[in-house]
C-alpha cells in the first residue's frame, strides 16, 4: 500500500511541476515520468483489487 500512495504523490507533484515550467524539454520528461507512475499505479491497484 505504500508504493501506490507514493506513485499518487509522485504523479501529482511531476503533473503540477509540468504546469509550473517552461523548458520543454524538462515539461516532456515529467510528463513522461508521470505516465509511468500512472501505469505502475494501475498495475498495482489491479493486484490490490485482486
């Protein structure tokens, strides 16, 4: 249960940060980071579901 909750805060915190700056590039991989921690964040609840 402590993993899903930390994916939650770290998928807020890059999708908040992606609003807040400029550079493109940093934009693109926060985005990026936060796909990932919302498709290990599905995973994850699938098994808790389970």
């Amino acid at each position: 249960m402590a993993r899903i909750e930390f994916l939650r805060e770290q998928l807020a915190r890059a999708e908040r940060l992606a609003k807040a700056i400029l550079d493109q590039k940093t934009v693109e991989r926060l985005q990026a980071f936060a796909a990932e921690c919302r498709t290990e964040l599905q995973v994850l609840t699938r098994r808790a579901a389970a």
